[in-house]
C-alpha cells in the first residue's frame, strides 16, 4: 500500500512537470506592422525604417512564464501573465493575445507603433 502511495505521488509530480501544451507559450514572429507617425514629425524614410527594424522582433514565451523579446539586437526579459485577453509584463500592461495572435501597440513621440506576432514554427 505504501509503495502504491509513493508511486502514484511521484506520477502526479512527474506529470505537474510535464511542459505545458498551451497556444500562449512559444516563439512568436512579428506578421504585420503599422507605423502610424505624424508627417510633421517623420518622413516617409524614417516611417520605413521604423516598420522594419520591427519586424525582426521575435517574442519568446516560456512555460514557467518568462516572456523574452529580442528587439534591434537587444534582450529583454520579464515575467508574465495573461489576465483576460491582457498580456501583463512585471505587472504592466504590454499587450494582447486574441484568436491565436499577439497584439502590442508602442506610443512615441511621432506616433504609434502597432505590431502582431504568429506563431512560429521554430
């Protein structure tokens, strides 16, 4: 009876373990991007350039709920959580995961930056 108790924790251990197979976690590849300066302040150059330094972000999200992104270069990591269809990084709003698609939107002075990400296969 002893030995049936401690196999059958050790199993629910083992299976608590077992990598989430969740949509939300994975590597994400940026689909479309939507540069939205004003003219007063950006040219049409800079509103390219813009577009597309963004779309070699990649957004990584581990199952233990680090969500990386790899931006220009540059790595930054934080711990996240999704509240509804709200993606929270350390507590701050970052963006939105609807219908299987990942959604930020960055202000700047210029404008508005808005980006979605898919699934990569990767």
């Amino acid at each position: 009876m002893r030995k049936s108790l401690v196999i059958g924790l050790l199993s629910l251990v083992l299976a608590s373990c077992a990598p989430k197979d969740d949509p939300f976690f994975g590597r994400w590849t940026v689909d479309k991007v939507n540069v939205d300066f004003d003219a007063d302040w950006a040219t049409p150059e800079m509103v390219r350039q813009f577009g597309s330094m963004e779309k070699d972000n990649v957004v990584m999200i581990s199952n233990d709920s680090v969500l990386t992104l790899v931006m220009d270069g540059d790595t930054m990591q934080g711990k996240c959580s999704l509240q509804g269809t709200r993606i929270m990084v350390d507590g701050e709003p970052w963006g939105w995961f609807e219908e299987g698609i990942i959604k930020t939107e960055t202000s700047t002075p210029m404008g508005y930056v808005k980006t979605s990400y898919v699934k990569s296969n990767q």
